[in-house]
C-alpha cells in the first residue's frame, strides 16, 4: 500500500490495568493492510503543536476490519505516553503506517507464540491473525502481574483457556517465567518448528539460548526508540550477528527478524 501520513480519530480508549491502555482508532487503509508485527507512528501533543516534537511507534495489537479500526495496547512510561493515555474518544491523530516487516504467516510444523510484558501486543495480533486462518498456534503470555494481561485479553476477545499464562508473582496462571512453558513445549516436538516471539531483550535472549538447535526458525520482534519509523534518522541501529561491524535498522529491516541474523 501507500504510505500516507493520516489524520485518524481515536474511537474507544480505556484502562485495563495499572497504567496500561487499550487504544483504538479509526484508520480504515491501516486496517485493511496491517500484518501482525507491523507497528504505526502515532504524533502526541500538548498544548503546543510541536511538543512533544517526536512521534512515537506502537505496535498494532489487532484489528477490526468490519469497523475499520486498528487497536493499541500501551504502559504509561514517559510524557508522550502520559499525554495520550489524557485523550477522549473523537480526538484527533496523527498516524503513520502500517511500517516495518512483521511476523511470516506461511509457516509449516508446529509454531510457538511467546509473548512478555508490552511485547504481548504483536503477538496477539498474530494469535488472532493464525486462528482466524483455521490454523493453530501454542500461545504463551507473560507478565509481572495478571493485572497486566486479564484487560487486554478481554479486549481482544481471547480466552485465559487458549492461551499460556504465566506471571511473576504468580496472580494469575503458572508462576515464573514464559521460558518455563516454553521450556516444555520443547521438549515434547522435534525441530519442525518456528518460534515467534516479542518481549523485552532479557526475554528475547533467553528464548534463544533455550531454543538454540531445536526449532527450525526462531523470529524475534525488537523494540527500539525511533524519531521517524521510515529509516531516515537511523535512530534505531541494531548490530548485525557476527564479526563485521554491520546494522540493520529496526523500523525499516524489522521490527521482526529471524534470530539468527542479529544480536540479542
């Protein structure tokens, strides 16, 4: 599709835990177009139109063809997000997108979702996208607290029963750790298998350690500040696997590449 910076309107916003939000707004193109892993650039002001200046990326969490609308699943962690968790229903946005390469959807054997933390966003719009196919996927999800998962879950209409829950106090499914299931799930397949998995680095490390000569693919989704989501600004340098002092560039090369082919 066309790259086309929109003005969109925001059309549900709501809390779902502590200082998490599902947004969801009016962008029928993005809709349409979107694949599980993209992300959009979305612009947050204050009072004044260039304040905050940068715009800031979300991952699209799932979609609503029907209705035309995208939806987002965000934490309260700096001004920009703190301004835009303050706005009400038919506000105005700026949006750019869908940008970045997302997950692979042609995948034969066994697949594996993993998802910890704000990094569950992707995944369940990849969850989604796989059952809507009439395909099925093991779904893992962490977080640090079941609080953090029951809304967006809710939101995006999938059961605690088809999905993995772990947490790490322990509020809700199985205490630990996503590597733990994960773990399991291993064990029991042989190497016809892909991974697909976002979260923080520790996580992503983690499950590549574990992983490592056992699957047949393993694609990670990386998070990164970026100023401009296009790679013009080259903010969100990432280096390359192996001896040469190579970097891809997350917004435009990801934000999904196959483990092996970068540092975790």
């Amino acid at each position: 599709m066309v790259l086309v910076d929109r003005k969109c309107k925001i059309i549900h916003h709501s809390q779902v835990g502590p200082e998490v939000y599902v947004l969801g707004i009016d962008a029928v193109d993005v809709a349409k177009h979107a694949l599980p892993g993209q992300f959009v650039m979305i612009g947050v002001r204050g009072k004044s139109a260039f304040d905050p200046l940068l715009r800031r990326p979300f991952s699209i969490a799932w979609t609503d063809h029907v209705k035309g609308m995208i939806f987002i699943f965000y934490r309260v962690v700096g001004r920009g997000t703190r301004l835009l968790s303050e706005y009400m229903p038919g506000t105005g946005l700026e949006l750019l997108g869908p940008l970045g390469r997302g997950f692979s959807l042609e995948v034969s054997g066994r697949r594996i979702l993993v998802g910890g933390g704000l990094g569950i966003a992707p995944i369940i719009f990849l969850y989604k996208w796989i059952k809507a196919s009439g395909a099925s996927a093991t779904c893992i999800l962490g977080a640090r607290t079941g609080d953090e998962l029951l809304g967006a879950l809710k939101a995006s209409d999938i059961s605690l029963e088809d999905v993995i829950i772990t947490t790490e106090d322990g509020s809700l499914g199985k205490k630990g750790l996503v590597t733990g299931p994960l773990a399991k799930c291993l064990d029991h397949i042989g190497g016809d298998a892909t991974i697909q998995a976002c979260g923080p680095a520790p996580m992503l490390k983690a499950v590549s350690n574990l992983s490592n000569h056992k699957v047949r693919l393993l694609e990670v989704s990386l998070e990164s500040y970026m100023a401009c989501g296009i790679g013009l600004c080259l903010g969100c340098a990432h280096k390359k696997r192996g001896d040469s002092e190579e970097y891809v560039h997350i917004c435009k090369d990801g934000p999904v590449f196959d483990a092996r082919d970068v540092v975790l």
